[in-house]
C-alpha cells in the first residue's frame, strides 16, 4: 500500500489538465495578469454558484475578512468576536487592521462558534466596543446562522462569514457565505476549491459594500492614479481566477464524492470507541476536514496511522487564545474549556475525492486495529 496523503492534488488535477492548460495559456498569451476579464469572469460565475449579488477577487481568505471588515466600518480599536478554535488567518486578520480578537469558545458537537458563549462575551461588553462576528463554518459544515444572525440585530453586529472551508456547503437552503453582511472565501490550494497559489473572494449582495471592497482591493482607487482611501495591494490575479474557473464545474461533484467518502467512514467506525462527525440538521457537510474523536487525546491514533503510511493530523492543536502571537489578550488556559479539549481530542483523516475504496478500507482497518 503506498502512502495516503491528507490530499492528492495531484490526483485531482490529472484528469482536467488540458482545459487547466488551456485556461493558463489564454492569460498567458493576453498578458493581462492582475484582475481584468478572467477575474470578472470567475466573479460572475460565483454570483451565479452562490446566488448572490456580488463576488469581488481578492488575494486570499485572510484578505477577504479583512476587507470585509474594513467594507462594513470597522475601525482600529474595534472589537471582533470570532472562535478560539479555528485557523490563525480568522483572528489574524481581525487583528491586522488593528481591531481587536475577542474569543468565544465552539460547541463540542460541531466545533462550530457556540451562540451561548457570543451571548456570554457580549454581556460583559459593557463599553459596546464589540462591532462585529466572524463565525467560521468550520470543516465545510455552517454555523448556526439563524441564532447568530439575531443576536447580530439585537447588538447591531455586523457579520462577516469565514467560509473557507465550506464553498459550496447549504444552510437552509442557502450556500455558506451568503447570509451575513459579507462571506469570505479562502481559495488556498488545498481547499475543496482550491487555486494554483493564494487567492480569495469576499460576497456580498450590498452594492455599496462591493464598491467599498473594490476599491480597497486596489490601493484605493476606482480609477487608476485617482486614490480615494488608503486602499491595499489584494488584487486577485488572473491565472488563479482562470484556474478556479474550470475547477468551479466540477466542485459539486468533489463534494459529493467527499460526502460518499464520509458516508462509508461513517457507516464502517459505527460501534468502534470514536465519534464519528456530527451534522446538524439546518447544514450540508462538504467534509473539507473529516474529523474523528476519541474520549482521551488523538496523538497516539495519529502516530499509529502515520506509521501505516496515512496522514492524519489535528487541525488545529493549539486554539488561538493560547498562542503565542496573542498573548497580548491576556487570555488564558481554561478560558474556554470546550475548544482546549476539541485541540486535544480530535484528528482530521483523508477524506478526499480520488482515494480508492482499497485507500479508505486501509484507513478504517488501521483505525479499528488501534481502538481493538
């Protein structure tokens, strides 16, 4: 048996290679390499995808929120609540424009933004500093958009979605991304819809908030040399948004054979000593991560499947009000119990499209060979 990665992209990109070729030679031989018609294109295509009003290119996910935020008022000294379980580029952006993080712990189930700990950081904001919330829709399943959503109104809160993982996933209907003020989107390459390098995208069905992010992607101007804000260089370039355009007709399919993958995990761990992943009913799971949990810590499960040639990992090990770059918030260990244990406790495992049902058996028996 050869080795099992995490991902395969390798795998994925084989079969579309020429129109992936074909798509990277048309930007080559138009020489337009920064936003232009391949941008605008890929845009229109996720306004359709999403059923939203306006896609705006940007340079990557972190950028996204970023810009959202920025878009909707948020200043300098503003507060943002976002999960303390979650990848770095959440905060990290909030923090960048020199607002300031304010963590709120996940719910065990999902590892999803909890609305009773937001209910609970919001009541000790006593100075109404908080503007705004980041929920992630993390592992490619939605938060629960409907509480978030109200408290926003009762708070007046703008909402910026960190989606992610989750392009492509439903909430009720409606695709992550679409319900908040503006959705971020990541399209790093080893997302479900991923890029040949860094690019992202902010949605949006305000006019005024598009225009805003426009300009602000491109040093602040609207027309060139004419610079009405203190914009930013994160621009989304052509070749990533030629690429993403072919790639965004096959992303349903890649889900569904995600959620097939996932519904086999499923059906062969059922009565082993492990919680497989739980989807609330309001969501879609389009299983970016398929996350496993035992009672006790992961680590020695992941050693034991790395030993057999299979990439298991945890995203993330260390929740973000106990890093290092964020000391400055004085949190500390205990603040919230439930992201410490999910850091502890969990373990992602291949869940992608192109692994071979020999691939995915290999996975499960050495899992069942651990836990027996």
């Amino acid at each position: 048996m050869n080795k099992i990665p995490i991902l395969d992209l390798k795998k994925q990109i084989a079969p579309i290679r020429q129109e992936l070729d074909s798509a990277i030679r048309r930007v080559i031989d138009n020489t337009n390499f920064i936003l232009g018609e391949e941008v605008a294109d890929f845009e229109n295509e996720v306004q359709k995808y999403c059923n939203i009003k306006y896609a705006v290119g940007v340079s990557s996910g972190t950028d996204a929120i970023k810009l959202a935020l920025l878009a909707l008022g948020i200043k300098c000294g503003d507060k943002v609540i976002c999960p303390a379980f979650t990848y770095y580029a959440t905060a990290g952006a909030i923090a960048s424009m020199g607002a300031i993080p304010v963590f709120a712990d996940i719910e065990p189930e999902t590892y999803n933004i909890s609305v009773e700990s937001i209910e609970k950081v919001l009541k000790k904001d006593s100075r109404r500093k908080i503007k705004a919330i980041v929920p992630v829709h993390l592992y490619g399943q939605c938060a629960d958009m409907d509480n978030i959503l109200k408290i926003a109104r009762i708070y007046h809160l703008k909402v910026v979605e960190d989606t992610a993982q989750a392009f492509g996933a439903e909430y009720k209907g409606k695709k992550a991304g679409t319900m908040g003020d503006c959705g971020a989107v990541s399209f790093f390459p080893g997302k479900n819809l991923g890029a040949f390098g860094d690019a992202g995208m902010a949605l949006t069905n305000s006019k005024i908030t598009a225009d805003r992010l426009r300009v602000l992607r491109n040093q602040g101007n609207k027309d060139k040399y004419y610079h009405l804000v203190l914009g930013y260089n994160n621009r989304m370039g052509a070749i990533q948004a030629a690429v993403l355009k072919v790639k965004l007709k096959y992303l349903n399919s890649w889900n569904e054979m995600r959620q097939k993958n996932a519904r086999y995990f499923n059906q062969r761990l059922k009565g082993l000593n492990i919680k497989t992943p739980f989807v609330r009913e309001y969501t879609t799971h389009i299983y970016h991560q398929y996350v496993l949990r035992l009672n006790s810590s992961s680590r020695k499960l992941i050693e034991h499947l790395r030993s057999k040639g299979i990439d298991a990992r945890v995203y993330y090990p260390v929740p973000l009000h106990l890093q290092k770059c964020f000391k400055y918030l004085n949190y500390r260990k205990g603040d919230f119990p439930e992201s410490e244990k999910a850091a502890a406790q969990t373990l992602a495992i291949p869940v992608y499209p192109d692994l071979t049902r020999q691939e995915l058996d290999c996975i499960i028996n050495s899992i069942g060979e651990f836990l027996q």
